[in-house]
C-alpha cells in the first residue's frame, strides 16, 4: 500500500500522483540499501540492552558459542538477545558468500529481518541453499524466514494487506498456544509450494498465512514474525532458546 500524509493547503491531486510514482515493493531489492558495508562483531559480554526491557533467557548456552549471521537489515535488539544466550556473533552483509561464513566455523547461523521482495534475492537464496544443504543449524525470523522458504524449494507472494504491529496472534501447532506477536512485513509463503520435509508449524490467526517453518530431516526452523520485540509481546522469546537447544543438540 502506498500512501502520502500531508498537512495544510496541498493539492490532492498532486499528493494522489506523488504516491502513485512510489517504486512497488514487488520485485524491490531493499536489504542492499540497509545490510553492513562489512563484516562486524558482536560478542557476548557486549551492550545487553536497556534492563528495564531485558527478558531473562531461559536456556543460556553451555559454553560459548559462535553464530554467523546474515544482516539483511538486522535490528540491534536481536544481536543483544543473542548475546545474552552467551553467543558471540559474527554479522556478514547480504552478499557475502555461504563459504565465508562457514570460514569462521559457526556453531549456528542467523537469518535476519529485513524489507523489500525475497524473490529478488537470489543472491542471498543461492548462499541460504549451500547452508541448508550443510549440517549446520539455521534460525531465520522476517526476510530471514521467506529467504529460507525459498531455500527450502517454496515460493512467496505479496499480501493483500501486510502484517503490521505488535498484536497479532499466531497459532503454534506443536503447542496449540497462541502468541500475540509483533510484525512488520508484506510478504509471506506459500504453503502450496513447499516440499514434504518442509512442515508448517505456525499459522496468523488473522489471514491464516505461514508463520513458521521447520525442515524435517535437517535443523533449520523459520518464523515470520519477530520475537525480539523491544519494548513488545515477548511470547516469542522461547525461539531464541530453542535454537541454543538446538546447536547444543547437534554439539551432542
């Protein structure tokens, strides 16, 4: 949807041909305009975070672990959640090739937020493909979470009306609890399109669009909203510990 606010004397038409010469969303590469210029770290013991707003994790890890994650315009609130689950982060822009990553020996990689189109970003799918195929552990939230549908051989498309807010409720399957989540995105994937070792393991109560992906043989999950809040809902924030579980497990 595109649209101008204005205030005082204007010419409606003038704003109605101002907002019609908006670039579309579909086919838009944005993450080029907001990833990293280069490669940056973030390590545990760095900036936690307003403590007024810090969620106590409930899983910190073991021992220190390693997570290479991709900035397809990473929020900070997310490198701090990370650090406080004891993980030191090594964040890549967009582009960098999967090779790089598996460089700096990742106990897990990161997929992160971000807008614009993930169908015009095969640069990014094509990398997200060679980690799938790795036994690595992938957790991708946002952009994140539809570049992994695509990776995973699915197909997205544009909503109608795009998910915005910090109150929508989202069925976990597994569970059957509902989480009020916070979201800010335009696209979603298409549960049609997936193969059969890629399951549906959240639905948005609102439309009944895919929330969450989890690969069958391989650990790599996914979820469409953003479960860093801050200030926000924070039912989400278990995600965080179950992907600490996760390399754990595979540390096992």
């Amino acid at each position: 949807m595109r649209g101008i606010i204005a205030t005082g004397g204007v010419d409606p038409a003038e704003l109605a041909a101002k907002a019609k010469a908006i670039p579309q969303m579909e086919g838009a590469d944005l993450v080029k305009e907001v990833t990293c210029k280069a490669a940056y770290d973030w390590p545990a013991d760095k900036d936690a975070g307003d403590p007024d707003y810090v969620v106590a994790p409930e899983r910190r890890a073991k021992t220190r672990l390693t997570i290479a994650a991709y900035d397809l315009g990473i929020k900070t609130n997310i490198l701090r959640r990370l650090a406080a689950h004891n993980c030191d982060v090594h964040v890549f822009p967009a582009g960098t090739p999967a090779a790089e990553l598996f460089a700096v020996e990742p106990d897990g990689v990161f997929l992160s937020n971000g807008p614009g189109d993930p169908a015009a970003l095969p640069y990014v799918t094509d990398n997200v493909k060679q980690l799938v195929a790795s036994d690595v552990p992938i957790f991708g939230i946002c952009l994140g979470h539809q570049i992994l549908g695509l990776a995973m051989g699915g197909k997205t498309f544009k909503l109608k009306f795009g998910h915005r807010g910090g109150n929508h409720p989202v069925k976990n399957l597994a569970t059957n609890k509902v989480e009020i989540t916070s979201q800010n995105h335009g696209f979603a994937v298409d549960p049609e399109s997936l193969p059969a070792d890629v399951r549906v393991t959240h639905l948005n109560l609102y439309d009944g669009t895919v929330e969450g992906l989890r690969h069958v043989d391989k650990r790599v999950f996914c979820v469409q909203y953003h479960p860093e809040a801050s200030p926000g809902p924070h039912d989400a924030d278990y995600l965080f510990d179950d992907f600490i579980g996760m390399i754990e497990g595979t540390r096992g």
